[in-house]
C-alpha cells in the first residue's frame, strides 16, 4: 500500500473534486464516519458544513484541509468493507480517528485506490499537527497496515516497477473533454509534485515525455496576457490535439502562480542531483566512444537519464536538457556547465573524432609503415569541420577512409 498525504485551504475543493467524480461515475462515497447522519442521508452542503464548523473554530491555520490516497497493488481486489476497515486503521493510527471524514473509492486508475477527505482543526480548536506527518506516522502505519490486512507491501512494488507512470494514449482524446482532463490529470499528479523543475521548458522537458504539454500562448493571446496556462494533449509527432484544458479547472490547479512557486522551491532542492547527473554523464565519454550527441542519449537513457535535444529547422543542435528518472530532477545543459551544454557535448563528441582517427592512424602505422593511404591532418580537420556543420546528423560517426580501409585489411587476412 501507499499512502500520499497533501493539505489544502479550501475544503471545498477537496470535496467537490470527490463528488464530481461520483457524478462521472468513476467513484462512489463508501464511508462517512464521525458524522451525525447516516451516508445515504448525508447531502453535500451536511458533509461540507460538517468540515467548515471545525474550521471555523481556528481561522489562523492557513491549512486546514487533508487529501489522503491510499493506494493499492493492480493484484489486489478488496471488498467495500475490508477498504472501509483498512480506511478506519490507517485514520487511528495518524491521529485523525476523531475527526469527520469521508471515504471514497475511485475507479478511474489501473490500480484500485481510495481517497479520504478530512480536516485538522479538532473539537477544541487546536490544530493537528501536520510536520512530517509522512515520516512519523503514515509510514509506520502503512506498515502495520500491511502486516494486519496482508496487502502488497510497497517496498517490494519500488525495487520491480522503476517507472509506472505511462505516456498518455492518444486515442483517447477521442472521447472528449472530460476523458482528455482525465488522462492529463494522471500524469500532472505524478510529475507536478514528484519531478524537480525549475523553469516552465523544464517542466514541459518531463511532460512532453508523457504526450503531455503546458502552454503559455504567444504574448499577444489573452491567455499570455491573463498569466493563463493551458494544458494539451500531444500525438506522436508533439503536436497539440484535443481540446486545451485550462490550469484551474484541474483539482490541484497547476497555474502559472502555483508552478512560479514550484520553480522556486525546487530550484534549491535539486542543486544537490547535479553531481550525480553531471558525473554520469561523464562516465559515459569515459566507457563509451560517442561521436554524436544521440549516442550520448541511448548511452544515458541505460542510466535513465533521458536527453531532450534541441534543434534548428537546419538540424543544428542548439539546446540540450536532461531528465534524470532516479533523482527526478530536470536540468537544462547549461546550468549544469559549459561542457554539459549542447556547444560542450558537440565539442566533446568532436574531441572523441579527432582521439578515435589518431589511434587508428597510429595503429595502422605501426602495423604496416604504409603511410600513403592516411588522411592528412588538413582532411581530418575538414571531416570535422563538415561533421560540426551537418550539426547532429551523423551518427557514430566514422570516415568513410576509415571503413574501406578496415574492409581491405579484413579482406587481406583472409
């Protein structure tokens, strides 16, 4: 099992995020506890007031909210009253076993999941305390939990599933708004609070990956203009298809303002991953012989570092970014150095060229004495210049000179 916990201001949009997902019929309400009505009588204004009362009691808590998920492996399959049961323990046991809340189970994933909609302001108005509520208390009952109900444990699910977040199907921007707002949610949830990114082409460096894209508008549309931000759907060749969602009409509401503050924060919690990128990328010039900068990508990609390139209508590389799936962090090439840089990778990859055609220069040399069929160093440094020029068309690059010549010698030792 795992258990995610986020803190909201508003209840409201908590509780009108579940009921809408009842009204869609991807979700049913299975538990109202601490509340003075049964389920089947409660209305939406009764379980809202409920909430609101408490919050009432301490208008200084700036959060008084909780969204709790509680997810569980694709194998398993839990009757209504065993999630209820499970719901309940993992309430007591966070401290929040007193306080109103809501169960809902949802139906709109590929793994089955609960949410539970609650609040931290208590009878006497003081607040729960909600500081490393994940370390102290979650995650010591997720694991009793999962001892006394014998659920999948979530360690074992970590070690065989590195990434499970998929790239959205196209088709099924075919159904519409509500289908593609589904689809696009999914991987907003996962990248928005789990990836670190500092700036919006960053952020998009991670989307896109999932054929998801946000978007600013050009500076003259209203959008731009408004500080709006549009989220679409991208088909194979990235570009947009479907209806554009607007940030706001999502549950966590990704605005433009929300991500400024994201960029900030992540800003400072990602300096420490960059040695850990720039260090990998590093060893693959050091393991490996790489002439492009795609060969540097399907070198990183084993690492699972994945290399967004960037380049002119002419084919030139121009820009170079690096997402790295095992810190999840996001760094364009150029904050992480001139050598990490799009002009830094070619130049490496030119090194490597230049290092590559000595050797085999100096081997052939050694082995034969005929130097009549070398290239000059005037020849080589016209291959390079071509190769540079040609921008990132190449592709483990090695001159045509070179291939005849090493056919020849095959040829020779047979």
């Amino acid at each position: 099992m795992v258990a995610v916990i986020k803190t909201s201001r508003s209840i409201n949009s908590i509780l009108n995020y579940n009921e809408n997902k009842v009204k869609e019929g991807i979700a049913e309400c299975i538990s109202a506890v601490n509340y003075p009505l049964e389920l089947e009588k409660l209305s939406f204004t009764q379980k809202l007031n409920r909430f609101l009362k408490l919050s009432s009691l301490n208008e200084n808590a700036k959060r008084n909210s909780v969204h709790i998920s509680l997810n569980f492996d694709p194998s398993e399959n839990h009757s209504k009253e065993k999630l209820t049961e499970i719901a309940d323990t993992y309430m007591e046991k966070i401290g929040f076993g007193k306080q109103p809340y809501l169960v809902y189970q949802h139906h709109d994933a590929g793994h089955p999941h609960l949410h539970v909609v609650t609040n931290n302001i208590q009878r006497d108005g003081k607040r729960i305390d909600l500081h490393l509520i994940g370390v102290k208390k979650s995650e010591p009952a997720r694991k009793e939990i999962e001892e006394i109900f014998g659920l999948v444990k979530a360690e074992g699910r970590k070690q065989k599933e590195v990434f499970t977040l998929k790239p959205i199907s196209v088709g099924r921007v075919e159904y519409g708004k509500a289908e593609s707002r589904k689809a696009i949610n999914s991987v907003l949830n996962k990248v928005l609070f789990d990836y670190k990114y500092s700036s919006l082409p960053e952020l998009n460096a991670v989307l896109n990956l999932y054929n998801v894209h946000a978007d600013r508008g050009t500076e003259e549309s209203r959008v731009f203009k408004n500080n709006g931000l549009l989220y679409k759907i991208l088909d194979q060749s990235s570009k947009p298809i479907g209806v554009p969602i607007k940030a706001s009409e999502f549950y966590s509401r990704p605005t433009l303002k929300f991500l400024e503050g994201k960029f900030k924060s992540n800003d400072a919690e990602k300096e420490s991953c960059k040695k850990y990128v720039k260090n990998a990328i590093k060893l693959a010039f050091f393991r490996e012989d790489i002439f492009s900068a795609e060969k540097l990508s399907r070198v990183l990609e084993r690492e699972s570092i994945y290399t967004i390139l960037r380049k002119s209508n002419e084919g030139q590389l121009y820009g170079i970014t690096y997402v790295d799936h095992k810190t999840k962090s996001v760094f364009n090439g150029s904050t992480l150095g001139k050598e990490f840089s799009a002009k830094g990778i070619q130049e490496s990859c030119a090194m490597n060229i230049v290092a590559f055609e000595k050797k085999y220069q100096n081997n052939v040399s050694a082995n034969t004495g005929n130097f009549q069929n070398l290239e000059s160093k005037d020849h080589v440094k016209e291959n390079l210049a071509d190769i540079l020029l040609r921008g990132e068309k190449i592709n483990d690059y090695v001159s045509k000179q070179f291939k005849q010549k090493k056919k020849k010698k095959l040829y020779n030792g047979i």
